[in-house]
C-alpha cells in the first residue's frame, strides 16, 4: 500500500541521525529539519492519499508531538503500534529519565526498607551464625530490653525514695513508724522465699538444689536483719524508705519478666555462676562507687544529708549522706523534740529534685546489668561443660501469663531478689553506721560498705541461679 509506504517515509525521517532502537537525544537543527519534513509528509497524507486508522493514528501522534501536547500523544498511540514507536522516538529524554529516575529511585527504597526490615528481624530473633552477630544480637536485646527496664526503674526507684523520705522528715515521723516500715520491708523477701518452698514441696518438685539456695538466700535476710536490729540506734529507722523503694523496684521489675520474659541457652552449673558473681559484684562496686561520687543527689540518702552539710573537707558520698543523718536522728530515737519538725519544715521549703542525679544512677545500674547478663552469660555456657555449638545466645519473647508463671516468678525469682535487695540495704545502712564511728574518713568507710554490697551481690548470686531448678513434676 502507498499508505504503508509514506508510514515506512515518516518513521524512516524521524528515526534519521537518531542511534540505536530509542532516541536518548536529538539537536535542535536535527528536530527542526525533522518536523518540517514531517508537516510535507503529513501534508502529503492527509490530502493525496486515503488513510487506514494505523495511519491516522500515526498522524494524529505526530501532529500532537508537534504541539508538545505529550497526555494527548500517548492517549493516541496504541500500545505496540508504529505509533507507539513513533511516540518514543520523540518522546523528551527529560521525562524519559524522570519517569525511570523515580522509578529506580522507589524500588531502591523498597529493597532497603526491607532489607533493614530482615536484618531487624534476625537481629531481634538472634538467628545470626556468626559471633559477630550473635554478639551484636545479645547487646541489642539486652541493651533494649533489660538496660531500659533496669534504666526506668532506678530511676523511678530514686524519685520514690526521694518523696517518701522527704514526707517522713517533713512530718516529724515517729521512730515506731519507720521500724515498722522498715520490718516489713525486710520481712517480705523472705516471707515470698519461706512461701516459695513450701509450695515447691507440696508440688514434688523441690530438690537439692533449690532447698540450698532458698536456704542460703533466706540465712542472708535473717543475717542482715541481726546486724541492722543490732547496729547503733538509728539504723533501723533509717531503712524505712530505702526499704519501701527497693521492694517497688524488686516487684516492678519482675511484672516486666512475667510479661517480657527474657531467657539465654546457658545451663546453671558451680563454675559458671561463680565466675558470674565475681564479675556481678566488681559491675556493683563500680556502679555503687560512680552513683556515690558522681549522683549523690538522689534517693533518700539526699534528703537525709540536708539540714547539715558534711565537712568541707570530705566528698559528699553516700557514707557521708547516711552519717550526718544518723547523728543528727540518733537522740531523737528515744526522745523526739520540736526541732526535728522545724528541721522537716525546713527541708520541705527548700529541698527540691535532681532529676539529672537520678538518671544518672539509672545509667550506671542499667549499664551494670546490662555487662552482667551478656559477659556474666558468657561465662555460664562457656563454663557448662556442654558445647551446643551455637554459642551464648539471649533470647526475648511476650507473653501472657499462667497462674504457674505467676507463682513461679513471685515466689522464686521475686523472692530471691527481694531478699538480696533488702539485705544490701540493711548492709550498707549498718555498716555505714558503724564505721562512721572509727576515726577514719567518710570515703574510706564508702569505700568499705561498697566492698560489703559486692560481697553480698556474689553471695547472693547462688541462690538467684539455683531457686529454678525446679524438678519436673511427675
């Protein structure tokens, strides 16, 4: 057909000085040249020859190229056509480039996000081989799961102490009250440990080792409560808040395990949680150690250092803090008089939170935590004399709760830290009390309680260990 001939004429004309099967550029003087040659052809088409609707559709694209009327030039060329070559030869390398530039650009996006969602997953899941990444998964989790629970927690833990013992100064509170705080603080880790075992007997499911570390956690409450009933006067009431905040933190943590638990593939065994508690008590002499000297602002030990400032001479540590207290609280035991109310009044108006010092305090125990439960694991699996061959490995997993699980965290778990935590406290209040009356410096006797807290953190580390190793019941 002649009209063939003339589409052939025109495709021919547009393709000329174009190279390779799509244009990617054309010159001005190469474009003008071509569409005045393509307005004769045109011309020639329309008016000599009859036209088919291929050649219609060819003209119309064209013609609407012409007129940069690009919508209209792609709405005309049929899909697979000669006009849809046509289209495309004199399709603009700008739009061209832009459509694929967007293009690429979303589909590179979408790998990314995917990809960073797959590492993500294997990351949370530590599905990692390497050590590498088995160490990088272990961090992780640990650093968001127990750094920030541990982190939120002290620091929550620091505001209650501030603001119960705050109340109890500013309202003159009587010494009965705060023995009696005191005691019940003391008394119910190993209320939950004597609880604990009895149900473990009633279920069979006790056994060696449970009944030595239940006994040796419970020896500790029964050992610190001597020493603190037993310490000079004062030291009993001065537990009152530090007790009550260290029973919120050992239970609200705990909540957080029943729901978030998080485990490891470690087996408990002698070697592994020794080498454990010596690296746990070194972590809690440097985190005790850095809250004295850098966060001494916080708790109860900062409300109880106001009214009179420690020597000039002597750093404002924790030992410091509870000494200037107890002096000043020790007559008071047996015989109140009005200043301690205008001594509370006092510190209401004027003591006022250092939020920056709780903080801080949360970071130094989370970080502790944190090292121990990675480093600490380490030692455990690598100390079982059982290769898995997939190394130490933490795991976290949600879930809801069974009645088993309740009781198994709070009468176990719960009860063990409560006792050790408690026992640390009527530890550091005692001993403090004590060596505050040698003739040796406030840092020294920090020094030494810090000493005590580390040797009562290993101690207490079998009992933490060994209280779930549970028989199964038959």
């Amino acid at each position: 057909m002649e009209g063939c001939a003339y589409s052939q004429t025109i495709a021919e004309t547009l393709s000329q000085n174009v190279p390779g099967e799509h244009v990617t550029e054309l010159r001005s003087d190469d474009t003008r040249i071509m569409l005045e040659d393509a307005g004769e052809i045109l011309k020639g088409v329309i008016t000599e020859t009859p036209v088919n609707n291929t050649e219609r559709e060819i003209a119309l694209t064209i013609a609407h190229l012409v007129q940069a009327n690009l919508d209209a030039a792609r709405e005309t060329a049929t899909p697979g056509s000669l006009a849809e070559h046509v289209l495309n030869i004199g399709l603009p390398k700008s739009e061209e480039n832009e459509e694929s530039s967007v293009s690429a650009a979303l589909h590179r996006a979408q790998t990314i996000v995917d990809s960073l969602g797959e590492l993500l997953a294997k990351l949370g899941r530590n599905e990692f081989e390497g050590d590498l990444g088995r160490w990088a998964s272990n961090l992780t989790i640990s650093g968001l799961r127990t750094g920030l629970v541990i982190g939120t927690l002290t620091t929550v833990r620091q505001l209650i102490g501030f603001a119960l013992e705050k109340s109890l100064s500013s309202n003159a509170a009587a010494p009965l009250t705060r023995n009696v705080m005191s005691a019940i603080a003391l008394a119910i880790g190993p209320a939950l440990n004597i609880l604990g075992a009895i149900r473990d007997e009633c279920n069979g499911t006790a056994n060696q080792q449970t009944r030595l570390a239940r006994i040796a956690t419970l020896t500790l409450s029964m050992a610190a409560l001597a020493l603190t009933a037993s310490a000079p006067a004062a030291a009993m009431p001065a537990l009152a808040a530090y007790g009550t905040q260290m029973a919120f933190y050992s239970f609200a943590n705990d909540l957080v395990n029943l729901f978030l638990p998080i485990t490891d593939n470690s087996k408990a065994n002698l070697g592994g949680t020794a080498a454990s508690g010596v690296l746990n008590s070194a972590l809690q002499f440097l985190a005790f150690t850095g809250m004295n000297y850098t966060a001494p602002h916080s708790g109860p030990g900062y409300v109880m250092s106001q009214g009179k400032e420690p020597p000039s001479t002597e750093r404002q540590t924790f030992a410091a803090q509870l000494a200037v207290w107890l002096a000043q609280n020790t007559d008071t035991v047996s015989d109140p008089n009005p200043t301690v109310q205008s001594r509370g009044n006092e510190i209401v108006e004027s003591l006022a939170l250092v939020v920056g010092h709780d903080f801080l305090r949360g970071a130094y125990n989370a970080g502790a935590d944190v090292a121990s439960q990675v480093i600490g694991g380490e030692l455990m699996h690598a100390l079982q004399g059982e290769n898995t061959g997939k190394g130490f490995r933490i795991n976290m997993s949600a879930r809801v709760p069974t009645a088993e699980q309740v009781a198994n965290q709070f009468l176990s778990t719960n009860a063990i830290r409560t006792s050790v935590s408690e026992t640390i406290i009527a530890v550091v209040i005692s001993a403090t009390r004590y060596f505050s009356t040698l003739p040796i410096s406030k840092a020294d006797v920090d020094h030494i309680v810090n000493t005590l807290v580390a040797a009562v953190v290993f101690a207490g580390r079998f009992g933490a260990v060994y209280v779930n190793e549970r028989t199964k019941p038959a």
